[in-house]
C-alpha cells in the first residue's frame, strides 16, 4: 500500500486543473504545465481535491507508479502556483559568475570562461558568488542546476568548485611532512 499514493492532492485557489484520460493540465499563477497519465494509474477530482488510486493493490507495476504519478502530480500545481528553485555557491579565489545577456559566463579556474546557455523555462540570477536557478518544472530546475555544478564540482582538499548552498563536502587532510629522524 502506497502511503504517499494514498494522500489528496489539494488545489489551490487561482489554479485550475483538466483531466483527460492520459493528460493532466494545471494553469496557475506562474504558467502553465502538463503531464503524462501512466494507464496503470487513475485520477479523479473531487471538489477540490485530486486523488490518485489503483485497481489491483496486489500488483507491483501498479504499486510502484502510484506515489511516483501522486506526487508529480503534486509537482506541476506546486511549480504552477509557487515555482521552484535552486542555489548554488562558487568557493575559491577567482572564481566567479557573471551574467552575459542570457548567458551565464563562470571563470572557475580554466584557462578560459565557461559559458552555460540560459534554458527556455529556466531563469539564472547571480547575486555575489551564488548563482540562482529559478523555475516552475522541478525537474529541468534540478538538472540545470547538476549541469552548472558538473562545470567545477567541488574538491575535497580545500573545497574550490561550485556547490549548492546546503550540501557538505567532506574535507581531506592534504599530504603531511614527514620528520627528520
């Protein structure tokens, strides 16, 4: 039994909501999202309240794809009425992260600037040395946000390279003297 599966998904004031037979579309404050129905799940709406359910609980393929659709469901009205959003942070001398037009432009110790290309959908802000990925898909907002990160991930001796705000890089001692005897 699906314990997340098994929870409304309350709507919003301000959003509206259609349901087909293998497409969710949700309009809200910030935009516009659609997702994909698996056949294996159904949704119904109920006052204003969505509720996710199977028919066979016994069946592991159904099992599995019940949270999963519940809680991306969950997603698109969050990412319609609120957004959702990323930082991430560039340690070490010289480094830095500028905006060039739509450009993200990060001098990240390379002999020459690294530029990202700004995505449809996906707005990139830098304020000093964190950089901002703002956007109303959760997934393409985490995978611009790996992408940016991939550039110069971080490194464990003196931690240089871009990490997001909350992540902890686990330090390395460097390499130590050995005495004379």
């Amino acid at each position: 039994m699906s314990r997340i599966g098994k929870q409304p998904i309350i709507i919003p004031a301000g959003v509206d909501v259609k349901i087909s037979e293998d497409l969710i579309t949700v309009k809200g404050p910030k935009g516009s999202l659609e997702i994909a129905v698996p056949r294996l799940v159904k949704i119904e709406m109920k006052d204003q309240e969505i509720i996710c359910s199977i028919t066979n609980q016994e069946n592991k393929e159904q099992k599995s794809m019940w949270g999963t659709t519940r809680s991306n469901v969950q997603n698109i009205i969050t990412g319609a009425t609120e957004g959702f959003s990323k930082q991430l942070e560039i340690n070490g001398v010289g480094h830095k992260a500028t905006m060039e037009g739509a450009k993200l432009v990060l001098n990240v110790g390379f002999s020459h600037p690294v530029e990202y290309p700004q995505t449809e959908g996906i707005e990139l802000a830098v304020e000093k040395n964190v950089i901002t990925v703002s956007g109303i898909n959760r997934q393409r907002v985490g995978q611009v946000a790996a992408e940016i990160r991939a550039i110069k991930k971080p490194e464990p001796y003196k931690g240089k390279g871009i990490k997001y705000i909350d992540e902890y890089i686990r330090r390395k001692a460097g390499k130590v003297a050995k005495g004379s005897d």
